[in-house]
C-alpha cells in the first residue's frame, strides 16, 4: 500500500506541469460559472445583509424580521433587488479573481521545481483580490447597495430606476469617482480574504481528501462544497468592520456636497465613536450566511469544470 501511494506521489511530481498547463481561461469561465450559480442562490441574504449595515435607527431586529419585513412591506421580489448587477459583478469577478490567480501563482511557482510556497499563495491571492476590487467589486457594489438600500417597488417613487439608471445617475451627480466610494476598504477586505480563501481551500483539498492541484483527480461535488464552505468561514470574521466601512461608504450619496464620512479610517471612528465596537460587524451573520455558502457552490462548481478539462484533455485519466 505504502509502495502504491509513493508511485502515485511520484507520479504527480513527475507530472508538474500539468497544473500551470491549465491555462488561466479555464480557471476564469470556471469562476463565472460558479458565479452565477451562487448569484441566483444566495441573492436574499446580500440584501438582508445591505439592509442590516445601513440600519442605524434599529428598524429590523434580525435577519429574519428584516427578511420578513422586507418581503411582507415590499413584496418577495424585494429580496433578489439588484440581482442583476449582483449576478453581473459575480459572474465578472470571479473571471478575473480565478484567471488572475492562476496567473500570479504561475508567476510565483518555483521555475526548477514547479512548487508553490504557502508564502507565494498567500500573495497570489491577495493580488487576485485587490485586483478584483478596483476594476470590478468596487463600481458594482455601489450600484447594487444604491439600489438595495431604496424602500418600496414603486418606480416613480425610486430615485434609481435599475442598474444603468443609477450608474449614470451617480457619474452625472457625483462624478466618474462616485462608483469607486469606498474603494480603500474593499481592496483591504478583497485582499485579505482572497488571501485567506485560496490558501484555505488548498489546505483543506490536501487535509480532508488527498487532493493536490494537477494530480488529475476530480473531487465529488460535495467534497468541493466542504472544503469551500470551510475555506470562505474565515474572511467574513477578519475582514467585517471592512465591509460595514465599505457598504456606508458606497451608501452615501455625494449629491448634497457634505458627506458624513471623509473616507475609511474616518468612518471607523465615527460608527466606533457613535454606534459602538458591535457595529462595525453589523451584518457578520448573514456575511457567514452567504460567504461560505456561496464559496461552496461555486467551488462546486468550478471545481468539476476544471476537474473536466484537466482529466479529459491533460491526463486522460480515467473516472
């Protein structure tokens, strides 16, 4: 037995090329297939999310009050507002979060060796995710919280009515910059948890199931779900008062010239100073009600289609 697995180790290291053979475009239509999966799943938690960190009068008392309040006071189609840019922003994101990646870790890998240190890793994501914030998680959320923090189905009655309506009306109001409000806590918050989330869901690829990148096996769905699941519980604990900075940031409209918060040290402060420590991980549970969640059914996801491509066309291993 002992002689098997050191055949088989000898195998994947003698076949180190396979994983930076998968091009980085898989690993990108992989994240956007997941992406869109978790978009459509998980869409009334984010909301219940956005809802709870704006709420700084104590309207909704929990998640479900305030997912029962929305759904009795504005209709059950409340609860998938801004779905569009929401499924749009995911989709993109993880384009670029996986094919960017795939990238830096080929950068980063050991050109004798072909390995990739913990250390390299750890960076890969980390660029992977700062990335992701500037040129797409930034200017979308805006949108999406602009949209979601509006009260009642009534268009006319709606200062924006959809997602270009609103982009549009932020450039004329507040400017081209209006769609990157709050963009500094969102690269601390993508960075770190990018950071943590590829690291983790190696880790526990390799702890629970044996599986190491390029060996040509293909986890079962629900191997996929778990290690995601665990690998996404992390983030949302560390990065929390990021995004309670982030979502009032985006929130805030510019239009009447003063702003209540100057930028993110700033808005730490001001929601310490008058909220209280506990507010700055306003809406912690419904983030660990979506993240790990989501990171398991994109995983999921992404992990057949990568598993598809790297057994059928670079192994021809067998099932």
């Amino acid at each position: 037995m002992k002689e098997s697995n050191s055949h088989q180790n000898n195998a994947v290291h003698a076949n180190k090329p396979t994983a930076a053979a998968i091009p980085p475009y898989m690993k990108a239509m992989s994240g956007s297939l997941g992406g869109i999966m978790e978009a459509c799943c998980l869409q009334p938690i984010d909301v219940i999310k956005t809802r709870l960190q704006l709420d700084t009068s104590g309207t909704y008392k929990g998640i479900i009050h305030c997912g029962t309040t929305v759904a009795n006071t504005e209709g059950v189609r409340a609860l998938w507002k801004g779905l569009t840019p929401f499924a749009t922003h995911l989709t993109l994101k993880y384009s670029l979060r996986m094919g960017s990646n795939a990238m830096l870790q080929s950068a980063f890998k050991d050109s004798e060796t072909g390995k990739l240190s913990n250390r390299d890793r750890v960076l890969s994501g980390f660029g992977a995710g700062v990335l992701e914030a500037l040129a797409i998680v930034t200017p979308f959320e805006v949108v999406k919280i602009r949209l979601q923090q509006q009260k009642g189905l009534s268009p006319e009655l709606l200062k924006y009515k959809g997602p270009i309506h609103c982009a549009r009306t932020i450039v004329r109001q507040e400017g081209v910059l209006g769609l990157w409000a709050g963009a500094a806590p969102t690269v601390m918050r993508n960075g770190t948890n990018q950071a943590a989330m590829f690291t983790a869901k190696n880790a526990f690829d390799v702890l629970l199931w044996k599986k190491h990148e390029g060996d040509g096996r293909v986890l079962h769905p629900w191997q996929s779900m778990i290690s995601g699941f665990l690998a996404g519980t992390a983030g949302p604990v560390c990065t929390g008062p990021f995004d309670v900075v982030k979502t009032r940031l985006m929130a805030q409209s510019r239009e009447g010239g003063t702003l209540k918060y100057k930028g993110m040290i700033h808005a730490i402060r001001t929601i310490y100073a008058e909220e209280g420590l506990r507010a700055l991980w306003k809406g912690l549970l419904p983030r660990l009600m979506r993240i790990p969640p989501g990171q398991a059914i994109m995983w999921a996801v992404a992990d057949q289609f990568i598993g598809l491509y790297e057994r059928r066309l670079l192994n021809n291993a067998p099932v």
